[in-house]
C-alpha cells in the first residue's frame, strides 16, 4: 500500500493531473474564448499534457474490472460541438494510424481530438479527487494506456494544426462577434500556468 501512495502521491502524478485539470477546465469553457486565445491556450497546455503523460509511471496489479467513468456521451457531444463552433471553417478532417492498427486509418476531426482527451483527463481527474488509491492505480493505467494508443497520437494532430494556424499566414479573426474580454478564470489560468510551469 506504501508504494502505492507514492506513486499517486508522485510529484509526476500530481503535476499530471494539475495540466489534465486545466486542460478539461479549457475546453468546458471554450465558449466564452476568442478563437486565438483558444488556440494559444489548448497550444501550451496540450504540449505540456503530453510532456506531463511521458513522465508518468505506468502501475502495477491492475484488475480487469475497469474504473468508474464520469463523462457522459452528452459531455463528449458537447466538448465537441462547442470546439467545432469556435474553429468554424479552421475544422479540419484527418486520416491517423494508431500505434496498435497501422494498417488502417481513422478518420477524425479537430474537434473530435479534443473531445477525445477531455473524456480520458475528465475521467480520471474525477477518479484522482474522488476515488480510494485502488481506484485512481487502475484508472492511472487505463489513461496511460489510452495516451499511448489513443489519445496521444490525436494530441499531436492537434498541436500541428494548430502550430500551422498560429504561425501561417492564416486570418485568426472570428467569423462572429464574440466577446473580446476574457473572463477571469481565463487569466487565472494562464497565471497558474506561467507560475507552475513556464518560470
């Protein structure tokens, strides 16, 4: 049981699970952001999400149980919808390999990546704050099992479109009017992420 405190209690699990936090607080809020500061923000925390997931340990003794999950389909309809409206006619369609079926493509959009890793994040920072130890062990491997076949590969779809976006000769202005203040949770969040992590 020692060692398992201290691997959920980890400096690397804890910072995880602060980005994975940040970023789910990111896109339930995509709404009230101008697309660019959207993209600036999903940039940075995405490349620190993926950072973060490389340093996790993967656990041991894992049951097949499964863990308790917290997204609902309307959530993952609403991430997703909410991240399409906002990239308006910057959505795009791909075709990806993931790393356990590279002989056949998935076809997926921008805003169906986004609603992909939100619903893994979502899930188990609900397990983390939630959950008894065994609970956050298991849900910990299924995240990590899911960044390395799933939802990393559709991360890094992600930051190159937007890499592309941000500097390419691309007109970043909405096609709507939107409300150009951010909110405050907005500039607490950019603060948090400057001061945890971009010293």
């Amino acid at each position: 049981m020692g060692e398992l405190r201290d691997l959920i209690y980890s400096k690397q699990t804890i910072e995880f699970v602060a980005v994975a936090n940040e970023y789910c607080t990111l896109v339930e809020n995509t709404s009230q952001q101008l697309r660019k500061d959207f993209i600036q923000n999903a940039q940075s925390l995405l490349s620190l999400l993926y950072l973060k997931a490389l340093t996790l340990q993967e656990p041991q003794n894992i049951s097949e149980e499964g863990t308790e999950k917290f997204v609902s389909e309307e959530d993952w309809l609403f991430v997703k919808a909410t991240v399409s409206e906002k990239l308006g006619e910057k959505e795009i369609f791909s075709e990806l390999y993931e790393p356990l079926n590279q002989e056949e493509a998935v076809s997926v959009s921008l805003s169906e990546c986004f609603a992909d890793i939100y619903q893994d994040c979502k899930d188990f920072v609900q397990l983390y704050e939630f959950a008894n130890l065994e609970a956050i062990n298991e849900g910990l491997w299924e995240c990590l099992q899911n960044f390395q076949h799933i939802w990393g590969p559709r991360l890094l779809f992600i930051l190159k479109e937007m890499h592309n976006m941000l500097y390419g000769n691309y007109d970043m202005e909405e096609t709507k009017k939107e409300d150009s203040v951010e909110n405050a949770e907005q500039k607490q969040s950019r603060t948090w992420l400057n001061e945890n992590f971009f010293k």
